[in-house]
C-alpha cells in the first residue's frame, strides 16, 4: 500500500490535469519508486509536477474527504481493493474513487446506444440477468438505453454491476439515474477516476471508456450508431487484448450500424447468451427452460402482440419471455414490428396464405 503522501500525489495530479501523459509514465513506474521521480525522469515537465505536490497538501485532501462524506474512497494502485485488471493498460487511472464493493469475479461491459430501441433494451436487460445468475459482474457507463437496462438486468437476479462515471462522485449523471445509482451502490459498486466537484463534460466519457473496457473480460455491443462512444469501447477492448461481441441488428435501423460493422471486421457474433459465455470461459447457469421450449405457442399467426401481453399470456418472468422470443426472432420464427409488438412469421408458402 502506498504511503498517504504518495496517495495525495496521485490524487494531485488528477487535479493539476496531467492528463494521458502523465497516467502512462506512472503507468510505468515501479511500486516502490517514489512517483514524482519516476515521472520526472521520463520527461515529465517539472511545473506539473510541482502543481501536482501542492495540491497533494490541500486540495486532495479535502477533495478526499468530501468523497468519504458521501460514501466513497480513493483507492490506487498497491491497494488490495484495486482492480487487477487495470494494472495491465498503458493507460491506467492514476486512482479511483469508489462507492460500494469491488470483487474479484470475472466481468463482462454492455455498452450501446442511449436512443436504444425496444430491442436492443430487452437485450441489454437479458443479457444482465444472464451475467448476474452466473455471478459474472455487469459493467457498464449507467447512461440511458442499453446501460441501464443492461444494470437493472443483473441487479434484478441478485447479481453484481459496476457503473463507470464520467464525472465526480458528487455528481448523478444523468440525474434521472439518482435511484439507479443507489441501487448500484448496494449491489455492487460506482466508479470514477474524477474528482468531487467534476462535471459530466463530453470528453470525460470516451475517456472513462478504457476503464470500461479493463475492467472486462469481453465488451458486447448491444446496438450503436456509426459514431458512438460504445464503439470507442470495443476498439479500445480489442486494443487491450479483451472480447468484443456484437449483437446483430435490422440492416434498416441506424442503431444497428456500430454492430454489424464491428462484425464484418472481425468481432464475435453474440446470437444467445451461451456465445457470450463460450467467450469468456464461464459456464452458463441453468435456466428454467420450460417457458421458452413452449414460446412458439405465445404468439397466434396473424395477431401482434405486445411483449407485456405476452408475459402475462406466458405466465413466464420477463427474463424467461426475452430469452424465448430473442431465440425465436434469430430463428426468424417471429419478427419484431415498428411499433415494438410481435408477430409469428407464417410457415406456409405464399399460394396457401
């Protein structure tokens, strides 16, 4: 563990802005060299350096003591409670402020569109009840869409998730989420690498997408379009050695852009949930299966229905009716309509109907 001081400094240089730079050089640097001088001597300007020393005898101190306030710590590297995995980046966070419990289970990052359809959420929701049944942590940004389904997901079985903040912990973003939040404080835990008082400016989140993507086994792609920060994320798993699944998507909807092309360029198709874990070497849980054998019967050919009715005709949770009808849709068994309802795709050949 790091000596208080040397904790402060890091802390510091978060403050002073160091930026890239100077979380690479300390990257570098060896546990038991003193901070300042590994990083002076890789060419880090001495001005930042001695910013960085000042603010450790005032502004870190307080700023950590406002996080402990309201629940949080600061944690850095040397500390049992870092994660691991992060060590390994070129780019690690000088530190972390954390809020509830970090665990040693494998992770997986859902990430995707904040616009996502009725689809793309069912998926995220699904695939976090998967991860969370087989005690597999759900990592994602809790922003709207695809994160925080895939969150609600694996908290609604129990299960572990971590949300990446691209602001301090002073600060709910977006501010819809402060439930959400508390949610994920008791059932896992809220990161971020920014100081009490930060902002949720725009840079702050492809940014905070490396840490996304190091603390995870795989990152899945739910839904994205062409220029979205979820795609940020995959490039920066693949870079750092990690998984990338992509769900595919309707060649009609724009959301569905960021996957299929992460798919024609090399990553993983996720079609169930089983592919996700076939990728990450886990084993799937045991799922009642009963409700999704007999899903076919759910839907009469020639009605829509929407999926809250098919829940209550399946008399099945809604876990089990999105796991049956995502298997059905991908078997082209049923399709999914511009209005969100389903329908049976008919069997019978176009002279009969």
């Amino acid at each position: 563990m790091y000596h208080s001081d040397e904790r402060f400094l890091r802390l510091g240089f978060v403050l002073a802005g160091g930026g890239a730079a100077v979380r690479r050089a300390a990257a570098q640097a060896r546990p038991d060299e003193p901070l300042a001088r590994a990083l002076s001597a890789v060419g880090i300007d001495r001005a930042v350096i001695d910013v960085a020393a000042g603010l450790a005898e005032g502004d870190a101190r307080t700023s950590c003591e406002r996080a402990e306030a309201a629940g949080w710590r600061w944690i850095v590297p040397g500390d049992a409670e870092y994660p691991g995995q992060l060590l390994a980046l070129v780019d690690a966070p000088l530190g972390l402020f954390v809020c509830g419990r970090l665990d040693d289970n494998p992770a997986v990052a859902i990430v995707g569109s904040r616009k996502a359809t009725p689809y793309g959420c069912q998926v995220a929701r699904l695939l976090g009840e998967e991860l969370g049944g087989a005690g597999v942590v759900t990592v994602s940004g809790m922003a709207r869409g695809v994160d925080a389904e895939a969150h609600r997901g694996a908290l609604s079985v129990g299960g572990a998730s971590w949300a990446v903040w691209g602001c301090g912990p002073d600060r709910i973003y977006p501010p819809e989420h402060v439930d959400l939040a508390a949610e994920l404080a008791a059932g896992g835990a809220l990161i971020t690498e920014y100081p009490p008082g930060t902002p949720p400016r725009k840079h702050h989140f492809p940014e905070r997408n490396r840490i996304l993507a190091g603390l995870s086994r795989a990152v899945v792609v739910v839904e994205a379009a062409a220029r979205s920060g979820a795609l940020i994320t995959a490039r920066l798993a693949a870079e750092e050695g990690r998984e990338v699944l992509a769900v595919p998507g309707s060649i009609f909807s724009e959301y569905s852009v960021g996957p299929n092309t992460l798919l024609r360029v090399g990553a993983r198709p996720l079609l169930t949930p089983r592919d996700l874990f076939d990728a990450i070497g886990v084993e799937a849980p045991v799922r009642n299966t009963v409700a999704v054998e007999g899903a076919e019967s759910w839907l009469v050919e020639g009605e829509a229905m929407t999926l809250d009715e098919i829940v209550g005709r399946a008399g099945a949770t809604l876990g089990e009716v999105t796991a049956g009808l995502l298997e059905l849709e991908l078997a082209g068994k049923i399709r999914r309509l511009s209005d969100g309802r389903y329908s049976r795709v008919s069997a019978r050949p176009p002279e009969e109907r």
